[in-house]
C-alpha cells in the first residue's frame, strides 16, 4: 500500500524509470525496495532497518532528491513479510 505522494521531478523520464524500478519489489519486503532502488541509480538515506519509533523501515533518495520510505509498521525485525501479513 502507498500512503502517500507528492513528487515534481525535473526529468519525467527518469524518474518514470526510477519508480517503475524500484516500486516493483513492494510488497515483498523493504529489503527488495532498498536494492532495487539503488540499483535503480537511487541514493541511500537511511539502509533497512529496525526504528524504535514505529517499525522496520528504509530510506531511498530519488533522482530529484526526493526521500522514499518503505516500511513495515510495528514490525522490529526482518524486512521480509511473511504469508498474511505481519
């Protein structure tokens, strides 16, 4: 599920390429989503992760700079979700 967005890009075409890329792997694991879009030419901003505050979660920079999160809220550990959910 996506909560939200609200991009401007300077370069529609890359960014088009970036998310197609990237957003591919969600719903599978936020681990998938971090390489992906890394591999996708996204910059790191924060690498998989436990956050105390709300779950496990990965930041991705866009090509425009924009911060990207994927996460898995309440969960402390592994960025995989298993069968049904967490």
């Amino acid at each position: 599920m996506i909560e939200h967005v609200s991009l401007r890009c300077s370069d529609s075409r890359a960014s088009r390429t970036f998310y197609e890329q990237s957003l591919a792997s969600l719903g599978y694991a936020v681990d998938a989503f971090y390489k992906a879009a890394l591999a996708a030419g996204g910059k790191d901003n924060g690498p998989p992760g436990p956050r105390e505050e709300y779950g496990y979660a990965a930041f991705v920079l866009d090509p425009d700079g924009h911060n990207i999160e994927a996460v898995i809220i309440g969960r402390r550990g592994s960025g995989h979700l298993a069968p049904g959910g967490l």
